[in-house]
C-alpha cells in the first residue's frame, strides 16, 4: 500500500469525506402518497439546496408504488430526487381490514430502512394511516420526528391519527395560528412548534401565474373547453362512515352529469371503500362520458393551473378547503370530512348531502364565481422557515419528549426545591419616568419592588435596567421565589397571546398621532399621544408655567427643594388655576382622541385606564368617547383599576400564563 499513492489517496478521500457526512443534519423525508408530497416536496427542494449542512434521504411507500393510483412515486424520480428506499406496503382491499394489514406490514419493513439510514431527523407529514406507521417505527426507534401540519381539525379518522402522530413526534411545523393553539392546548412544547404554513402554498404562490395555463387545461380537457368554464371534482371515501360516503358520491355524481359541465374528476384515495366508489363511477359510465375526463393522478405543478382557473371545485379533499382558498375558486365541500377545517369565504359546505337536487342548487350557486384569495394556511414562505428551524435543533437535547401539562392541583408527592420554592415571574415596566421591576408571585403579590428614575440616554437605560433585573434575580434565591421568565408590561393580548408585529415592536399605543401640529414627542415625531398626556409631557407644562410663575394659586403649598411633577399640575387645576386646567383638558382629549381611535380598530369590551394620572383622565375620556366615537362603541365603559401595580402584574400574568399553560 506504501508503494501505491492513488489507493492511499482513496482511503484519505474517503476518511474525509465519512468525517464530512457525520458534521451534516441527516434528513429522512418519508412520503407515503400523491397529496402529501405536494406538500413534502417543497421542503426536500429546500433541504436538497442545502447540502453544505443537510444530507437528504428520501423513503417512498404506500399508494406510491401502486399501478392503480399512478406509481407516483416517478414523478419524485422525475423531479431529480434519489429515492433511498421503496416499500412495498400496501395490503390491497380497500377496506378496514386492509387499511390495519398494510400499517403492520409497513411496522415489519420500517425497521430495517431506518436503522441502515440512521437518520437525525425523519420529516412525516399530515394524517395518512402510513404515517402514523413511520412515526410509530421512527419513536420506537429513538429517532426524531418534525410532524408537518399536526394540530388540525377535519372531523374524520384522520384526526385521530393526525393527532397520535402528533403525541410521537418531537418537533412541529404547524400551519395556522390556530393549528399551533390546538398543538399547545394538547401540551405539546411551545418552544418545539412552529407556525411555518403550508409548504405546499410556497409552491403554487409562486408557479400559478404560469402563462401556458391553456395548454395545461386542454390537455386535460379537451380544445374546447375555457377557463373559468369546467369542475374539478375529487371525492374521497369517510372511513368513519363508508356507507353514507359512497352514498354522497353517487348523488355528486348525479349532480354533475345533470349540471352538464366539462368536470375533470380524480379517482379517490386507498382508503377502505375506495374501491367502491369507483364501481360507482364506472357504473354511471363516467369514464366514457364525453363531458368527464376520469384521472388517477396529475403532477401537482398542473393540478394548481386546473384548480386555480376552475369554474368551480367539488367534493371533499383537503385541496378544496386549503388550497383553492388561495386561488379564489369556488368550493362545493360535500359530507363530514373536512368538518373543523379553517376555511375561507370560497367554501360552501353542504355537510348533510343527502340529496341530487340539493348538490346541484350549490352547483348553481357557486359555479363560475370568483372569491377573495384568502391566505389562512399560508404566504409562501414555509419552506424557509422550517429550513431555519431545522438549523436550530439540537441533537445534543434529550431525546425524551416533555409535555407541558396544566396544574390541576398540587402533586402529594413534590420535590424538595418545589417546596421551598414559589413560582414567581419577574416583570419590567419602561416608564417614561421611572424604571420598574419586581418579582411577581402566582398569587399575584408583589414580592419585592425596584424603581429607578428613566436616564436620558438609550445605553445608561438599558444599562440600568438589567442592573435592576440582576438585582432581583438575585434577590428572589433569597426569597425563595424561582423566576419562570420575565414579561415587560405594554402591548395588546389577543386570544391570551402577546401581538408581537413584523418587528417585534406592535402596540405602541403611546404614539398614535391625534395632531400634525402638536407637541415635540420623544420618538422625534409630533402630536402623539404621550407628547399630550403622560406624565413626562405633564410634568414638562407643570415646569413651564413654574418657570413663567404661573403654576402656583392661593392654597396650593409648594417647597422651594420640591422638584415639580404633574401632581402639582393637577392640584393648581383643582384649586382654580386655568392654565393649568387648559393644560389637562388638552391632555385629556388627546387621551380621549387616541382611545377612540383604538375602539375603532379592536372593538373592546371595556377600557381599563391604570397610573397615577387615571381617576383625574376617567371622566373627560368617557365624555370624549361619547362625543367622538362611532355609533358602536359610544356605550364602552371607562373604569380606573384598583390593583397596586397593573403595568407589572399584566406583564407578570403573560409569563405565569405561558410558563404553567393555565390557559388555551
């Protein structure tokens, strides 16, 4: 070997290149039928144009390798992907029995293909009973799963399913906000969810603009037809309910050849009684009807051109409520499958579809209209995300899943730590004149307080305040207080979840203009609200009527050392002095101006005014909102708050809320 530099050579370059793959993330994306790779795809295209720092393997079972339902599994080999393994998995039959037979038999094979792949991370998608075989495989195996659309709803089998997937998995990219709240809601770790999207949207965000839609559409249906001017249809079986499936199958069919329209009609999935619905459909001769074009499979780039210029789109696939919403098509969804499904306007659902005539009055009503795009599942940029959240895991993290149970009542057997301890949260409120922190209790008692005067400058506040929080972290050892996290007081809550914005910087309430003309602000602007009305812009008129001997009336007493503060302001008012009085009812109606102004946008209950300020503010801002606000929100209460401290403990409860999930 000596003698021999190339086989030398061969053996580094191969050292090297083993070392080179053990520093990369092994990604296993496992793909079971047509639907859920249109939504896998995306995401092994964006692992794939990573290769520096993933290596991308990729598994292909279930309908996949079936003749009758297209052996999609070219079109993955067509999109220049390498297919590692292909498993065979599929008891045919088309019935329960089967559906349970091919999720044992996958059990059998799975094994072997994970622990020769060895992967990191096993990417599963949706609510097929041949993912709930990979998950099962992949967590027995100590192999960490990203579920891609857990926590919805749709009414079906396939909740249960989706939902155990869920319970196996270890990571979440998730598609809607409210997708994300069930995921929570089912103690999942919020840190190890991601609200991404659905990948499937990047795709046809960016590719339904395509101009040779024409060329795609006669090639499915004929020279003649146009757009706007066909159906899509595509019915899958309820396996809760096989019977009453086939049933609305058979009246949607009947329906359609009644309507007397172009239809392209999709063959349904594998579910059990599938293979009745298609004697069904050939039954009514569908496939020889001149106005029906019968289709096992379209590549999804085509399908999107199919189902964004139809007339109208019928049946119960989840395409029809989450990806057509995109488009605008309107949307006929028959039965019970989709039942719990965020939909947009486009959707009408005609759930008890026990009649032709009833089917085809929806028919009528939605063929060949055009509805919003509506973007609920999604703005075209999942990928990315769940890219960047790949990044972030940490291999080195227990494998052991944790969930995040809420407290029911306290556990008879505790930990020394937890009893010497009191959960407590530490919260910040960046007044405009003063610092404060303080360690909060779940009780909601203040523990101990911090206030500082707010420095000048941006570096000696920040400075300060993480002086403070030091401060009290160290103070709370002392008090036996463990600190869950630190909430920062200001900001609007919605549904029991912080409104953050695209920066981070949402709800600054503060400065709302209420003038073009009024007063320097501190963020450099004019006329906010804060300019008219906080304490600082109070304290500064209180200086400036002091300066020209104007603030002090018969009555009021005043120290020669007493630094001047809005408190003086507001006594000189009480005892008759009115410029001191112009002063606050200016203040006072940029206050009442501002709130109105948020009425208008977020509709509440009730408004709550909090601070030293708030019993003198109460009066004249009701008596605003009566005067200025629309119709609808004149009759909203204006109350003070009675608590001690409500900037802190609002910031305080967002920490103890989210740290203990004690609410959904």
């Amino acid at each position: 070997i000596h003698e021999d530099g190339n086989i030398i050579l061969i053996i580094n370059n191969y050292i090297n290149n083993y070392l080179y793959l053990l520093t990369l993330l092994r990604v296993c994306v496992a793909t079971c039928n047509r639907a859920d790779y249109s939504k896998l795809a995306p995401i092994m295209f964006g692992i794939k144009s990573h290769p520096e720092e993933f290596d991308l393997e990729v598994v292909v079972l279930g309908s996949h390798l079936i003749d009758d339902y297209g052996n999609t599994f070219r079109m993955i080999e067509q999109d220049d992907f390498d297919i590692g393994s292909k498993l065979h998995t599929i008891v045919r039959g088309e019935d329960e029995a089967a559906m349970v037979e091919s999720v044992g038999l996958a059990l059998v094979k799975l094994p072997d293909v994970l622990q020769r792949l060895r992967p990191d991370i096993l990417v599963i998608h949706g609510d097929r009973f041949d993912a709930l075989a990979l998950a099962t495989a992949a967590a027995l195996m100590n192999i960490r799963i990203l579920h891609v659309e857990g926590g919805e709803v749709s009414g079906t089998i396939d909740d249960s399913i989706r939902h155990a997937i869920s319970k196996l998995a270890h990571y979440h990219a998730c598609c809607t906000r409210m997708a994300e709240q069930h995921l929570i809601a089912m103690c999942e770790d919020h840190s190890r969810i991601l609200l991404a999207g659905c990948p499937s949207y990047d795709k046809l965000l960016s590719t339904h603009h395509r101009e040779d839609y024409m060329d795609i559409i006669k090639s499915w249906l004929g020279d003649k037809v146009q757009e706007y001017d066909y159906i899509v249809a595509l019915q899958h079986p309820v396996t809760t309910d096989i019977q009453k499936s086939i049933k609305i199958y058979e009246l949607m069919l009947d329906a359609l050849l009644s309507f007397n329209k172009k239809t392209l009609i999709l063959f349904p999935n594998i579910d059990a009684g599938s293979k009745e619905m298609v004697r069904v459909m050939r039954k009514k001769g569908i496939e020889q009807h001149p106005n029906f074009r019968a289709v096992k499979h379209i590549p999804f780039e085509q399908f999107i051109q199919l189902v964004c210029r139809a007339g109208c789109m019928i049946g119960n696939s989840s395409c029809g409520v989450r990806e057509a919403g995109a488009f605008g098509t309107p949307v006929i969804n028959l039965g019970t499958r989709q039942t719990g499904r965020e939909t947009g306007e486009n959707v009408l659902h005609v759930r008890d579809a026990d009649t032709q005539n009833k089917i085809y009055h929806a028919l009528e009503l939605q063929f060949g209209k055009r509805y919003p795009c509506s973007k609920i599942y999604g703005d075209g940029n999942a990928v990315p995300r769940i890219i960047k959240f790949l990044r972030t895991i940490d291999l080195d993290e227990p494998l052991q899943k944790t969930f995040c149970f809420p407290p029911v009542k306290d556990s008879i057997s505790q930990d020394i730590d937890h009893i010497l301890e009191t959960q407590s949260a530490l919260a910040v409120d960046l007044g405009g004149t003063n610092l404060r922190v303080a360690i909060v209790c779940m009780r909601g008692n203040i523990v101990k307080k911090y206030t500082q005067p707010n420095p000048k400058t941006y570096e000696a506040r920040m400075q300060l305040l993480l002086k403070m929080c030091v401060d009290a972290m160290r103070d709370a050892v002392g008090l036996n207080c463990r600190i869950l996290g630190v909430g920062i007081g200001g900001g609007i809550i919605h549904h029991n979840e912080l409104v953050y914005g695209t920066t981070f910087c949402a709800a600054e309430l503060g400065h709302i203009m209420v003038s073009l003309e009024g007063p320097e602000c501190s963020c450099g602007s004019r006329g906010c609200i804060e300019a008219y009305a906080s304490g600082m812009a109070l304290q500064r008129e209180a200086k400036r009527l002091h300066d020209e001997d104007l603030l002090k009336v018969e009555g009021m007493e005043m120290k020669l050392s007493e630094p001047i503060t809005a408190g003086h302001l507001i006594n000189a008012a009480r005892l008759g002095n009115s410029k001191a009085d112009a002063v606050l009812n200016k203040a006072s109606t940029a206050l009442g101006v501002g709130i109105v102004n948020i009425l208008h946008i977020v509709n509440p209950t009730l408004v709550i005014l909090s601070g030293v300020l708030a019993s003198y503010y109460q009066a004249p801002v009701q008596r605003i909102i009566s005067e200025r606000a629309l119709f609808s929100a004149q009759s909203i209460k204006v109350l003070t708050s009675e608590l001690e401290e409500p900037a802190l403990l609002g910031a305080a409860s967002m920490v103890l809320d989210y740290a203990t999930r004690r609410i959904y």
